[in-house]
C-alpha cells in the first residue's frame, strides 16, 4: 500500500545533521522516478496538449497561449476532428501523441474523472502531465501513484496545483500572469496561493520557473524533488522553497540539501530561501488542503521550520519578506 504524504504514521526519526525530528516514515519517490525530474525543464518549444476542453481550460489556455505556450492541440473523448483554440482535437491521449509528439500534457479534467485522464496520459508516456484538479479521491489517487511509480517516462506535477509556469515562455494550468516575469528565482510552493505570493515578492527579479507542488496527500511532484531540479537548472539562481504543515515533503528536501548539497562551510551552490506557513495550526485541523493537517507532534510548522533552519535555508518569517531576502542574495552572488 502507498503511503500518503500526510495521514497517521508510524512515527519514525528523521535526521537532518545533528537534529532528530519525530516524524513521518520518509516515502519520497522510488529511484525509477528520479530520471523523469528534467521532464520539468519546459519553455516556449515545450509541445503541450491540453486534456478536458471546456471553460476553464479554454479561458486559461488562452491565456497560456499569450505568454507563448507551445499549445499543438486537444484532447477530448468524442469530440475528435474537431478543433481547439484552431488546434486539431483528438478523442484520445494515444491518438494525440501518435500525431502530434507532445512532450507535456495539462489536464483539465474534473476531480471524479481526473485520475483516469491523468493514467492515460502516463500510458501515453506524455513525459511530463500537469494536473489542477481539487478533490480527486483519495482511492484515486493512490491508483495514481501507483501508475506514475511503475514506470520513468512520465513525471506528474500536482494535482489540487496551479501547474507550472516558465514566464519565458510555458505556463500549463491556472497561474496568474500579473506576477510572472523571466528571471533568474526558482519557486516551488505545495500551497498555490503562496506561490502566486512569493512570485509577486519576486517580480521585479523574476523566476526562472514556478513550480507548485499541489496540496492533496499524494503529490505527484514533492520539494525534495523540485530542489534537486532547481540545483541543476542553470536559469535559476536563487531557490524558494514554500512549505506548509503536513507530511514530510519539507524535512525531505531539508535531508537532501544536507546530504548532497551543502558544502563544507554550510553554504549551498545556489542560496536556498524557506517559508513554512500554518506556524499557530492546532494539531489536528486541516490547513486549507487536505494534505495539511499535523497531529501528535508530527509535521508541525515549528519543527519544519526547525530544519529548514537546521539545513541552513535562509528562512524569513513572512512570505513577502521572499523578495527583498532573494534580491539581497542576488546581489551577493
């Protein structure tokens, strides 16, 4: 059975340096999916299908094409032949890749029906599927993981995400434009709106990538993750990582940047910025999403916050503080 990134654990202890911290059993993505990380590498020449074709995806796609996304075409069971956007419509995602090569997929597919369209497009091998879907049951979502963990073509960002956006050129899912602009900060936040946050503390430097993680208990993409993207993408200069109460997705990132990154004088190749939201969350209470939620001790925002001080993140108390905390670093590079 796969283990969620949030639900009652066996309590096990994690060890970042020479701090021990009670908490989840660590289930970070098998090795198998670890070569799919560079799927996330995506700008303007990024050939992206869309999955679900209706409102929603027509106003954000869109919106996507005015940033410049390489949007080649549709899919929607039953409506193939037609077109999308002035983009050809295929019923299914086989049929799609078979024509038209696509190397990203954002699905747009409501939560009941999400997860077969996601394990579709993983059986296509679409390198790397983007889902915003809230809600999707958990039962699925297992049925999910257990699909993108038995192969390494695929890497899924989300779902209950706002997608990823390059603002050089590939936005997939529903982040605001208004705070994108190219540059050189890279962000990965589990919580959507604080990734349009610390993007708006960030846009007067820009990001190289935004990256959000998504907040239900089985994420397709964790930060650890993300960061072992950002460390070898070379746009990015400074990382942001945003984390939330729950699982253990922020003490993995924190034991990976000790283990492979940090150099001997503590300091990293590229200056780490960390945020842990929910600081006053009672144990128990479900933080926003449903994979936010700490008890027992387990996962809370001070005990992250812990190791991300612990790791030797530059950690700022406020989201806005983000900005001025990245332009400093910058400068000192």
């Amino acid at each position: 059975m796969l283990l969620s990134s949030s639900v009652r654990p066996s309590k096990a202890t994690l060890r970042l340096g020479s701090l021990s911290v009670r908490g989840l059993a660590t289930h970070a993505s098998p090795p198998v999916q670890r070569s799919t990380i560079k799927a996330l590498d995506v700008g303007p020449e990024t050939r992206v299908i869309v999955q679900g074709l209706g409102k929603a995806s027509t106003f954000h796609s869109t919106l996507s094409l005015q940033l410049g996304t390489n949007i080649v075409g549709g899919v929607s069971p039953g409506k193939g032949g037609q077109s999308y956007l002035d983009r050809p419509v295929f019923n299914s995602v086989r049929e799609a890749a078979e024509a038209l090569k696509p190397q990203a997929t954002s699905v747009f597919v409501p939560p009941k029906l999400a997860a077969d369209a996601i394990i579709e497009a993983i059986e296509a091998e679409i390198p790397l599927i983007v889902s915003v879907a809230e809600g999707i049951p958990l039962k699925d979502q297992m049925r999910v993981m257990a699909a993108l963990h038995s192969q390494s073509a695929s890497r899924l960002v989300g779902a209950n995400s706002p997608g990823l956006c390059n603002p050089a050129g590939c936005r997939m899912g529903i982040s605001p434009l208004a705070v994108a602009n190219p540059g050189p900060v890279g962000i990965a936040s589990r919580s959507g709106t604080l990734s349009y946050e610390a993007s708006a503390a960030t846009k007067e430097m820009g990001q190289s990538m935004v990256l959000g993680l998504g907040g239900d208990f089985y994420p397709g993409t964790r930060t650890a993750e993300a960061l072992e993207f950002f460390m070898e993408h070379e746009p990015t200069k400074v990382i942001v990582l945003v984390g939330e109460v729950g699982g253990v997705m922020e003490e993995e990132a924190a034991e990976l940047a000790i283990s492979k990154y940090r150099r001997p004088d503590g300091s990293y190749p590229k200056p780490i910025i960390g945020f842990i939201s929910g600081q006053t969350v009672p144990p128990g209470q479900t933080f926003g999403h449903s994979g936010a939620i700490w008890r027992d001790s387990l996962s809370s925002g001070k005990l992250k916050k812990e190791a991300f001080e612990k790791a030797g993140f530059h950690v700022v108390t406020a989201i806005a503080d983000v900005g001025e905390k990245a332009k400093s670093l910058l400068a000192g590079l």
